[in-house]
C-alpha cells in the first residue's frame, strides 16, 4: 500500500477536502488523480480524440463494428477455465483462470488496439504510432494496422527489443516500422518518451495508440473501457459455471490495463476482492522492482509522468527512478491513476511478486496445466499460488491470464536454466 | 514591447528607451550542463552579452518536449545529481549579480510537485520568490489544471508564463491569454525543441491570433539560431527565444570556454539591431 498523501492539493486550492474526489468535476480525474498534464501542442488533439471518443460511443454503427471485429476477428468471448489440476495441487480456493492469452494476437492488448484503430479511422488519421514494452501491444497494434490499412510506427527500447525480440519480428512481418530507443535505460517508458516527441510533432496527422490506461485525458478512461469487457464476460461466465461470484479478482499490473479491465466491473461487488500484482524484481531498493504502491523507502509516491498525476517511483528531487523486473510489460516506474485512486480508496489492493516467484509461477502451470503463461500474467499466478492454499476450498479465485508465454521463451531459457530448473 | 515582469497585467509597460525598436532576446540554459558553476558563468556572460530574459532550465529525467540536443544536456546534469534547489540557488546568485535581469524558472511539472513535499505549490513558490525568480514556465502544465498553481504564483506576485502552440484553437488561446502575466511563449512549430534552418509560417500567424486576446509581449521560440531568424521574428513579435543553439555551443565548448562562447553567439543574434543603436 502506498502512504497517504494529501494528493488533492495539486489540483485543489482547497487542500482540507482530503483525497479522493478531491477533484472530481474537471474531466479525466479519479479522485485527485488523472489529469491532463502535456505540452499544449497536443491539448488541441487530446481534445479532437475525446470529441470523436464520445460521439464513437453512441454511436451503434462504431460499437456494431467493434462487436463484430472482438468476436470474429480476436476471438471473443474467452474462455473462463477452472484450473483443477493446480487448485488441487495447492489445496485451498478453486483457481479460475480467464484466458485473455488465447486472444488473437496472445493478449488482452487487442481489445484497446481494434477499438482506437476504429476511432482513428473515424478521425481520419491514418498514421499510428505506438510505444510497447514486452511487444505485446506493439503486435497488437502493427495487427489492427495491417488490418484497417494503416502506416505504423512502434517505439521500443533497445533492452526490450533484445529480450522480446520474437515480437520484433512479428511486428516487422506484421509490416510495422519498429524504432528502437537507446535513451534512458531502454525500456518502456523511454519508448513512451519517443512516441511523444513523434506525436508532438506529427500530431496532425497522427494518432498516438497508447497501450495501456496511463497518459493524459481521456486515455486512462478509453483503454479502460475497451478492455472492461474482460470483467464484464468473466463476471457473468463466473456466475453461469459457479452460480456466484469470486472471492477475489487478481491480475497484474504494468500500466495496468488487464487488470483494470477485469476490475471493473467488479468495483460495485464489495464482497469481491481486488488484488494487483506488480512486479518486485530482485529487491527493495529504487531501481530493483517497479512495485509504485509499495510505500516507505523504495517505494513510490505520487507525481507526473508522461501526463497523468499518479503513484510515481522518484527520487527526492523528482527524478523518475530506474526500474527492473524480469518482464517488460511491467517494467514502468507509474501505475494508471484509476489504480491510484481504487489503491487509496481502499477498493483495491496491490502487492507484489517477485522475478523468481515469476519464474516459478511460469513452470508451474505449464506444468500443471499445459499452459505457458506470458511473465507478465506469471506474476498473478503468483499471487494466486501464493494465497489459494491459505484459503477455503469454497472461495473461488479469478485469475486474469492476460496473455501467453511464447514470446518469452529466450528468457525462460536462459533464467530456467541459471535456476537449475 | 519589452518583456517587463514588474507590472500590473493589462498595462503596456513602458519601455526602456535603448530597447525599442528591436526584439527581446530570451535564452535558455539547461542548468546544471556542465555543472553549476560553469552555468551561472555562462548565464553572466548570456546576460552580459544582451540577453534580456533567461530561462533556467531544470534538468529532468524525461523530457518529452524536447529533442536531443537538451535531451542530453538534461541527462548529463541529472547524472549530475542537478536539483530544482541547485537552479533555485543558481537563480539568487544571477539575482543578485545582474538586479535587472529577467529570470524564468523552465521546468517540467513533477520536480516542482515534488518539491512542495505534497502541499500543492506554496513551497515552490515562495522559494522562487525568495531567489528573486520572476516567472515560471512548466511545459506539461495546461490552463485547465492550473487553478492551485496560479493562485500560489499570485500570492508570490510572479508571473505565470504559458506556451501557445500553433495547434491551439482560439477559444485555448484566449484561456492562455487570459492567465499569462510577463509574457506569452509562442511555440512556432509543432514538434519538440530544436534548431531549424527555416521559420515556418506557423509562427507569424499564431502571432496574430495570440494578438487578438493580450497586450502582453510575446516571446517566439523552438528552432531559433540565427541572426536572420531572430530579425525575421522581430518583425512580427516582441521576442525571440533561442535555447537548443545554445546548449548545442556548450555542449561543443570545454568548461573553460562555453561562457565566452554563448557570449560571443549571443552578441552575434543582433547585428541589425545593433547597427542601428550604434
């Protein structure tokens, strides 16, 4: 859990109205969090996007298209699996797993990219530019060109683009411009850096498809809704296969899109527990693990980056910190500010896991269950290992595996094989 | 007209008389490249050399509006351990050195935050006021979320400074207008900072919209390094912002020269208007 902090203060005159809500009338905010915080360049577009965004919405004939693409195109709905060979194993709560890797494409990043593809053919922008991490959301995003017709650009580290490099190729194929990026340490939020300074400067043209709910107004809103249909079908898978409603939903969090997508529409279930799971890397330190809700030294506190108001890992002076985990997708020093706020409302709970309970978690349910989780979602898995024995064979724990482990397997290799695995 | 931070907002402040006639110059230093000492010598020498305003740049670890050249003068002073508190001391030293100096603080949004220790931007701000800072600018700070910042900014009495950007529709410009006090940056093109050969028409028209809604300077910058540039600003608005070209030449410069260098360049910005003085 991160420390309270008086967060409304930077928005609010006001600073005795406490935290959350503190701000709630300007758009984008999730209790003091959120915001709008971008070169005014790009005001004029973030504008134009929720303008198109809104009109997109009640419109059937967009919501039609998307429906149709979700379903024939990415595979929706996805199976919701009772994992019983590693709820045995664990004794305790029975393990659910949804399975968002068996999406088109191998993750829950397809559901954003057909929905912003759409809005950004309805805006007549035709040139997309994304940032990815572990590769999952530049696939995504290089498939939904190929698909509407696009030219795509995709910023990606140089680190991630060694240790994901099958996603390198697959966007090539895919027909993507991958750019790498040498500044900073390389990795994600470099990338995301890079595509800012490309849309700064091509923002008539372009349209920035942010991967996760992170970045300025109405990003963190729109990625969340395009994925809320996570939740929404495991909700209602869960209650036609159990008759009821889980104990608890986990998920991994990075920026934290999957996990907000399967939140949400749990948030209204009080009895229904919410558990993030970021990555703890290999220590406590700044610059060791990109856990931003774990508070006290090394932990994060709140700040802007890359504009949003949210859980920041920094330094005294402002700096943004290193980070590490042993998984790119979640190798980034803030959270989405909707995670913020549920973190400091006490709706939701974040945790970590580290790269070694990671790597654990990936072999067992390989091995228990025939399936190669991404590292990514390996961390949730941890988690649900973690707490299912400790818990009653009538709780029932839902797992969103956000995606597969195939682009992994160059770092299986080589860290299974340092573990002696 | 003059960039003048001392006046009531709305007065067209009156000139000093050597000064009309030409355009203000603006120059901004990435603080802390190469390290403090060296940039309080070479902020001397910018203002020495007729720099009326200077932008002290707080190094951050991701600035995204900018290209590579003050990427990586940013990058060294924050390897640097360079701090919002360095450039607060930097900037009492040059208040005390050169009274008459306009001096902007330059900064991205989150080490201010930081530095108000979770208490909004009194903290900042009075320690800004109390190194004798006369504006800030924060690049991914907008209007719309500016209510706490302008209201500390006022209780200080410095000026709010805000960037106009050739993609902002005129009821933005207007907002812009309205809560900018000292001067208005106009940005001439779209895109991150950096030097170009050729003023786009972007600026001079962005200009006339900005006109429209403020009898406050106006101050064009990103991509301007030359006399020729500076002239053809002129033209049409109050002041001219040179930055990258000038962390370039420190960059290029040992310790011991870059002062005497950015002076040189900076003198050489104006040989019209300094023909016509002479």
């Amino acid at each position: 859990m991160g420390t309270a902090v008086d967060t409304a203060v930077l928005h609010q005159e006001d600073s005795s109205q406490g935290t959350a809500g503190g701000a709630a009338s300007t758009p984008g905010r999730f209790g003091a969090y959120g915001g709008r915080y971008v070169p005014e360049t790009l005001m004029a577009a973030l504008e134009e996007l929720e303008h198109a965004y809104a009109l997109a919405q009640a419109d059937p004939t967009f919501q039609a298209r998307l429906d149709d693409l979700l379903k024939n195109y990415a595979g929706r709905p996805t199976p919701l699996y009772f994992a019983e060979r590693m709820s045995r194993e664990l004794g305790g709560a029975r393990i659910y797993l949804k399975r968002e890797d068996l999406l088109h494409t191998g993750a829950h990043k397809i559901n954003n990219c057909i929905g912003q593809g759409l809005l950004a053919e309805r805006m007549g922008k035709h040139r997309i530019i994304a940032e990815t991490g572990a590769g999952q959301h530049g696939v995504a995003t290089a498939t939904v060109c190929a698909l509407l017709g696009m030219e795509c650009v995709i910023y990606m580290g140089q680190e991630d683009m060694q240790r994901q490099e099958l996603n390198v190729y697959r966007m090539r194929l895919l027909g993507a411009e991958v750019r790498g990026v040498s500044n900073g340490q390389k990795t994600l939020k470099d990338a995301i850096n890079e595509a800012m300074r490309d849309w700064v400067t091509n923002v008539r043209t372009t349209h920035y498809l942010l991967g996760s709910v992170l970045g300025a107004h109405p990003y963190p809103t729109m990625v969340r809704d395009f994925h809320r249909v996570i939740g929404k079908e495991a909700r209602r898978q869960m209650l036609e296969q159990e008759g009821r409603l889980p104990s608890a939903v986990v998920a991994c969090v990075g920026g934290g899109s999957n996990a907000i997508g399967a939140f949400y529409d749990f948030i209204a279930d009080e009895n229904v527990q919410l558990i993030g799971v970021e990555a703890g890397g290999r220590g406590t330190g700044l610059g060791e693990h990109a856990a931003r809700m774990r508070g006290g030294p090394g932990g994060g506190s709140p700040g802007i980056l890359q504009g949003t108001y949210s859980y920041v890992l920094q330094d005294d002076a402002g700096q943004i910190s290193l980070t590490h985990s042993v998984s790119a997708g979640l190798d980034y020093p803030s959270i989405g500010p909707e995670h913020a706020m549920l973190n400091d409302a006490g709706r939701a709970e974040y945790r970590s896991a580290t790269d070694d309970d990671a790597l654990k978690a990936t072999v067992a349910l390989s091995r228990t269950e025939g399936i190669i989780p991404a590292l990514e979602s390996a961390h949730a898995i941890a988690e649900a290992m973690r707490i299912a024995p400790t818990m009653s064979p009538r709780d029932i724990l839902l797992v969103n595996l956000s995606g597969r482990g195939d682009k992994d397997l160059g770092i299986l290799t080589r860290e299974l094989k340092l573990q002696g695995a | 007209m003059p960039i003048q931070f001392n006046q009531s907002p709305g007065s067209s402040g009156g000139a000093g008389e050597s000064r009309t006639g030409r355009p203000g110059l603006v120059a901004y230093l990435t603080i802390g490249d190469p390290d403090l000492d060296a940039s309080y010598d070479i902020a001397l020498a910018a203002i020495d050399a007729g720099a009326d305003v200077l932008e002290l740049g707080v190094p951050f670890s991701d600035p995204l509006a900018d290209g590579p050249v003050i990427q990586r003068a940013s990058e060294r002073a924050v390897a640097r351990g360079v701090s919002l508190t360095d450039v607060l001391a930097i900037a009492a030293r040059l208040r005390a050195a050169r009274p008459d100096c306009g001096l902007v603080l330059f900064s991205y949004l989150n080490p201010v935050v930081r530095f108000g220790q979770g208490a909004g931007f009194e903290r900042f701000c009075a320690a800004a006021a109390a190194a004798g800072i006369d504006g800030v600018l924060l690049t991914d700070m907008i209007v719309e979320e500016a209510d706490a910042y302008l209201a500390a900014m006022a209780r200080h009495s410095l000026a709010p400074i805000f960037l106009a950007a050739p993609t902002s529709p005129d009821a933005r410009l207007e907002k812009i207008a309205r809560v900018s006090r000292g001067f208005v940056y106009v940005i001439s093109r779209v895109g991150i900072t950096g030097a170009q050969a050729a003023l786009e028409g972007d600026a001079e028209q962005l200009v006339k919209r900005l006109r429209r809604y403020t009898d406050l300077p106006l101050a064009v910058g990103f991509g301007i390094s030359s006399a020729e540039q500076v002239e053809q600003v002129g033209r049409f608005a109050d002041a001219a912002v040179v930055g990258s070209a000038l962390v370039a030449i420190i960059e290029a410069s040992s310790r011991e020269i870059a002062a005497e260098a950015v002076g040189r360049f900076i003198g050489g910005l104006r040989p019209v208007a300094a023909l016509a003085r002479s």
